[in-house]
C-alpha cells in the first residue's frame, strides 16, 4: 500500500463518518460497490480521478479537500538519508 492511498482512504472514511454514512449508506449512495469502498478506506487500491470526484460529490465537500497533503508525503521509493 502507498502511503497515498492510505491517507486517501483515511481522510474518505473520517469524512464519511463525520457525514453519518455508515459504509453500505455511502456506498449506497454513490453508486459504488460496498467491497470497493472499504478497499479504497483501507488504502488497498488507487482509485481514479472520476473516482475521487464523486466520491466527494456524495461527501459535499471538494476533492482537494480528501487528498493529503503532499509535504507530509515522502516520494515512493524515497529512502531518508542515515545520520551517523
């Protein structure tokens, strides 16, 4: 999993939760598979930007809005230099 998709996902299940959407409710309501949806929460798979989009729709909030923030990220494939 990248840490991508994982935060993606985390911030998608916060907001749902905030939303009072149970996961089937949310699923339900935008037109997803409930299986689909607790994969992209648990950060299993990248979900695309059309996605993203109505997932936000159903969430009333703005896609930019889910995503992390990219300073928090570190690159893939990034390894921190070592001290000593």
């Amino acid at each position: 999993m990248s840490e991508l998709a994982t935060t993606l996902g985390r911030n998608i299940r916060e907001t749902r939760k905030k939303n009072g959407f149970s996961q089937d409710a949310f699923a339900l309501a935008a037109g997803i598979d409930r299986s689909y949806i607790g994969r992209v929460e648990r950060g299993e798979v990248n979900i695309t930007v059309e996605k993203l989009y109505e997932i936000a729709a159903v969430l009333q909030c703005e896609p930019t809005f889910l995503l992390p923030d990219q300073t928090t990220l570190e690159p893939e494939g990034h390894k921190p230099a070592k001290s000593g």
